[in-house]
C-alpha cells in the first residue's frame, strides 16, 4: 500500500513538470525600462497608551421637552400672495422642535370639493400645550338659514357713465361671504339686478346678480321731484325740471327758461300713471287768458339799497303777460311836492284777478290836536293865610317866603314860610292862587325878579 502511494505522487510530480515545458514558446526578452521599484509605505504609530480615566461630575442639562409648557409666540406678520384658483391660503404658525418654538411660513393648500379648511391652533392643556392640527371640514352645499343684514358702503361720488353695483352676501366653503359693491359701466339699454335670496323647500336660494334688458317704458313710478331755484328773465318762462326715462333707469332733466310764445302759457309736461304704466305727457302752449286765473305768486325779495334824498321806492310787482305771472322790478321815483306814492295790489273779483295800479295822492292834511284835558284842582278859594311870627322880621342876606296853602288829596293843607337865600339885586315875588275861567283854581309859583 504504502509503495503504491509512492508511485502515484511521482507520476503527478512528473506530470506538473513537463506540462509548462510542453506548452512553452520561444523566449521573448522585454528591453523597456523598468519603473523604480516603490517604496514601501510607513508603518502605522503604535496606539496611544491608555490615560488615567476622567469623571465629568458637571450637572448635565435635561434632554429636551416633548410639548410646550409656554404659550406660543405672537404670529409673525405675513403678507399673504394674491388668491390662487382651487387653493387656500394657510397662514404661518409656530411649530414645537427640539424643545424649542420654530416659525413656519404659510403656504397653499388645494381645495378640497365639499370642505372647508379649518386651520388649527395651539390650546393649553393643563401645564402643556396641545396643537390641533388643520383639518378639512365637510360642509352644506347650499344654507339653511338666512344671510346677515347688508353691510354698509360709501360708493363715494358717481362717476360718468358707470353704475355703483351693490354688494351682496354669497355662499362659498359653507359659509356667507360678503362680495363688495363696486362702480360697473352700464351697458346701452341694460338695467342691472341685484343678487337676491330666496327660501326654496328649506335652502336659501341665490338669483345671481347680472344686466338684463332695460323695459321700453317706466315700470316703477318717478322719484320726488329735486329742488330747483326757478331763474327770472323778460319774454321767458321757467320749466320745470323732471325726471325721464333713459336705459332703463329715472335720469333727472335741469328746468331752463323757455322763450315765451305770444298769446299763449306755457304748460309743463309730467308722468301720468295708466293701467299699462307711466306714460309721458308732452309740454305744451295753450291760449293764454286775457285775464289772470290764478292768484299771483308772494312778492319777490328786493334790495333797493340806501335811501336817496328826494325819491321814494317803488316795490316791484307780478305783471299778467301772455298768461304767464311776470315779475316788474321796483324802482326809485321822484318825490311829488304835496303827494305820497300809493303801491298798486292785486284784488279778486268774480274768478279772476284785477289790478289796482299804484299812484300819486294827495297828502292828507294832519288831524287837529285832541283839546288839552281839563285841569282837577280846587274850585273854592283857599283859606285866609295864618299869621307867621317870622313874618316881616329882617335877616341880613335872607328873605322871607311866606307859607300858603297847597291843594291835597281833595283839601287845603297850610304849608309854613321859611327863609330864602337873598340872589343878588333880584326881588321876591310871593306865589299865589288863581282862578282860571273853568272855575279852577291854579298855583302860581314865586319867582325872582
């Protein structure tokens, strides 16, 4: 066994041997350059030896919150994008990260058919902060309850040519919705309709707004007519503003003065109200009236200015003219020696009006004066004067004034003397009691002389 084993290592000895040279070609010698042989690389440093081990006994800060346990910061101003079509707009809010408050900015978010969008928002909780998230709420496709009141606008001033277009209230996402009027251009022969609601079976039901064909003749009775100051001119006639029908719409006509058709008045046109609707009536010129028929209108105000010597004023007046009332301006006249001017007026007599012209009178000679009254006093003589003891006594600058008696309350009563300061060269004259033709008795007083 073990010589059978021997042989068969030689034959594969033998075998390996003569394989390469069996297959082996001529010898083909390389005469390049051999590169320089490379460098073996530097061997790796030894490991560090290990150090003493260092403790950090520092208090270590606590791992970060989950949830907030402050409020959120106020939002940051946003100015948000102009509406884009089938999204919304979801403002930026505060988001909780790393134990920290994070802004994050808004975005659009696509419509969902059928929802509205609700954003969430951070609620406090206990001691915590709990975020709601943006939800898409299912809502009616039409309302179940009336839309609010109108809100008030300030259209501002017309502007040619446009009509101001009222806001309306419109449901959109499930919710009323406010559209703000606007200032449109009016199309030719076209009225514009509001939006209107409506209840229909339990929904509220919106008529859109939109322009519609303006009806040929009015449907709606005229507005009051606006307040005008009537304008005056010699051979013209005031007419009256009205109010036409234009597009559908009342559109108001200024009065102008008209020139005056001889013998004929002028009448203004106006609306009438049929049974088919308005109708207009023209104006027109009947024949005038020879005579007034009608009152004259009040006085118009007149300035005559400041008074001039030697002339009066003579007011103004309404004239009858081609039967139309026609104001006549006053005027200042020259005073008539020994005459005053006398206005004219009109009067009413049978149904019409008749002028009385204004003239110059005579002036009236002044009433005589009323007799004077009748003098009351005493009709009997008074008493006989009482003796005084001062009387006839001297008194150097002084003079005696005797006493006398005086009429009161229907008697005599005696009033005593006394001394009167002596005035120069003069010379007392004692008063006294004299009777008048009637019977009266009158008191003369005394005096210097």
């Amino acid at each position: 066994m073990f010589a059978r084993s021997r042989h068969l290592w030689t034959a594969v000895l033998l075998l390996g041997i003569a394989a390469p040279a069996a297959h082996a070609g001529p010898k083909v010698n390389d005469h390049r350059s051999k590169p320089a042989a490379r460098p073996a690389p530097p061997a790796p440093p030894p490991p560090p030896a290990p150090g003493p081990v260092v403790h950090d006994h520092r208090k270590q800060p606590p791992p970060p919150s989950a949830t907030p346990t402050s409020a959120p910061p106020a939002p940051r101003a946003e100015r948000a994008p102009k509406g884009k079509r089938g999204h919304v707009w979801v403002a930026g809010r505060w988001d909780w990260q790393n134990g920290g408050w994070v802004w994050t900015a808004g975005r659009w978010e696509r419509e969902k058919a059928g929802h509205r969008f609700t954003p969430g928002q951070w609620q406090a909780n206990g001691n915590t902060w709990v975020w709601t998230g943006d939800q898409w709420v299912a809502y009616s496709p039409y309302p179940t309850s009336p839309p609010p009141a109108p809100q008030a606008e300030n259209p501002g001033k017309p502007r040619p040519g446009r009509v101001w277009v009222a806001g309306y209230w419109d449901w959109r996402d499930g919710a009323y919705v406010w559209i703000a009027g606007r200032w449109d251009k009016k199309p030719r022969g076209k009225r514009y309709r509001g939006a209107t609601w409506a209840s229909v079976e339990g929904r509220w039901t919106l008529t859109p707004a939109g322009w519609i064909d303006a009806p040929a003749t009015p449907d709606v009775a005229p507005p009051a007519l606006q307040p005008e100051r009537p304008a005056a001119r010699a051979g013209f006639v005031w007419r009256p503003g009205q109010w036409v029908w234009a597009d559908g719409e009342w559109q108001w006509r200024a009065g102008a003065l008209v020139k005056i058709k001889k013998g004929h008045r002028f009448r203004a046109g106006g609306w009438q109200q049929d049974p088919g609707g308005w109708r207009w009536v023209d104006d027109a010129w009947d024949p005038a009236p020879a005579t007034p028929d009608v009152a004259p209108p009040a006085p118009q105000t007149e300035r005559p200015g400041k008074a001039r010597a030697g002339f009066v004023w003579t007011a103004g007046h309404w004239s009858w003219q081609d039967g139309q009332w026609q104001w006549t301006p006053g005027k200042w006249e020259r005073v008539r020696a020994g005459k005053q001017w006398q206005p004219g007026h009109w009067e009413a007599q049978g149904g019409t009006w008749v002028w009385v012209a204004g003239a110059w009178v005579d002036v009236a000679a002044p009433p005589a004066p009323p007799p004077p009254p009748r003098a009351s006093g005493p009709t009997q003589a008074p008493p006989p004067r009482k003796a005084e003891p001062d009387a006839g006594k001297t008194r150097a600058g002084f003079v005696w004034v005797g006493g006398r008696w005086t009429w009161a309350a229907g008697q005599w009563a005696w009033t005593p003397g006394h001394w009167e300061r002596q005035q120069g060269k003069q010379r007392w004259i004692q008063g006294e009691w004299r009777r008048g033709a009637d019977g009266v008795y009158i008191w003369v007083d005394g005096r210097w002389q």
